[in-house]
C-alpha cells in the first residue's frame, strides 16, 4: 500500500489530518478532562498548524463532539460485534445505554470533556425559554446514539414510531444526566447501570401497548 503523504490536499491526508486531531483531542481530555482540550495544544499534539484547526473546527467543543463522534462509531461496532442478547426490546436498548456509560467510566477525563462540551447552559435568555416550547432541537450525536439503541431494539428495519421515539430521548437524557452525576460523585456506577436498565424496563416496553404511536399524550 502506498504511504499517505500527510501534508497533501488529496481526500485520504485531509481523513488522516482528522483522525490524528481526534486522537490528539481524545488524549488531553483524558488527561484533564474538558479544561485540557485547548485548540492550540491539541494542534501542538497532532502536529497540525493552529489555522488548519481553526479552518476545521471552530471551537474546541467542535473537536470534542468530533471525539464523541468516534465514541459512537466504536459503540455502532461493538453492538455489531457482539450484539446484545436480552429477550427484550426493551432490554437490549438498555443495554446499548450501559455499554456506552461503562465506556465513559472507563476515562472518566473523557466523559467530562464530552458533558462539557455538550450541556452547556447558554447565557440566560428569556424569550429563548419561552419559545422553547415550539422546537425540540437534538444534536448530531444525540441522533446517532438513540439510533443505534432503537436498531437493537426492534431492528433496522423499524421505522420508531412517536411513543419509541419520545422514550428513546427520554432515556438519552436520563444517560447524560447520570454520566453527570457519576462525574460529580452523586451516584456511584452500580446505581447508575441499575437506574438505566429499570428505565428502559418501563420506558420502552410502551411499543407493545402503543404499535402505532397512538396516545393522547403525543401531542
């Protein structure tokens, strides 16, 4: 095979600038967490100039959800590499949330970078919360992460119906919320996983009840 020349403009160098930035910025932040991933060191770690990082991301939570985005891809691969094997719908889902907080808890500097960059509390807006009734606005990876438990559950060919849906969210938040918890001390990992299996035990068995999506309280 012939050597990527690293410093070229073809599309296999620029995938290789990326995946050695992403690998940069997982490094720091499992050193120091979220305050460690600063733009210029990770520049520094990837040997990569400070204004092609900027030319790419343009913060580092940018490079941050960059890294959860990997995080992700290794999940989608471990659920395929060893899918789970509850008779449930409901619990393989849960599985799927536990696989991806045991992977928080094994670099902790890692899940508090991604919560960080994540949950930020924007400066406090009035009219934003009060229309924030009328949006249900979701990250990219919050996207890919409640797919990748719905493919467990019912498989890729289910189209998630309102209630799924709703209760798949339901469970990503309770995730990031418990990741915060554990990181802040408030909940040890044991309860962590037992909280994220009762809820997807009572969540997500409403496909059974509810095929359709049919429910007064959809709307």
């Amino acid at each position: 095979m012939a050597a990527v020349k690293v410093n070229g403009r073809t599309p296999e160098a620029k995938a290789f600038r990326v995946e050695r930035v992403v690998k940069a910025t997982r490094e720091l932040a499992t050193a120091g967490g979220y305050e460690a991933v600063q733009m210029r060191e990770v520049a520094r770690v990837a040997q990569t100039a400070l204004s092609t990082l900027y030319k790419y991301y343009a913060s580092k939570d940018d490079l941050i959800n960059a890294a959860v985005g990997s995080e992700l891809n290794s999940l989608t691969e471990d659920v395929l590499r060893r899918p789970p094997r509850q008779r449930t719908a409901e619990g393989r889902a849960g599985e799927v949330f536990v696989r991806a907080y045991v992977a928080m808890v094994r670099d902790p500097g890692f899940a508090h970078a991604a919560m960080s960059a994540g949950n930020t509390v924007l400066e406090f807006d009035l009219d934003r919360v009060r229309h924030s009734e009328e949006i249900n606005v979701k990250s990219h990876w919050s996207v890919t992460f409640t797919q990748i438990a719905a493919v467990q559950a019912w498989g890729p060919d289910n189209r998630c119906n309102p209630i799924q849906a709703r209760a798949l969210d339901m469970m990503e938040t309770l995730w990031v919320a418990s990741v915060v918890s554990w990181l802040n001390g408030d909940m040890s990992a044991d309860e962590v996983k037992r909280r994220l299996r009762l809820a997807a035990k009572r969540l997500l068995a409403v496909d059974s009840a509810e095929p359709n999506g049919n429910s007064a309280d959809v709307g």
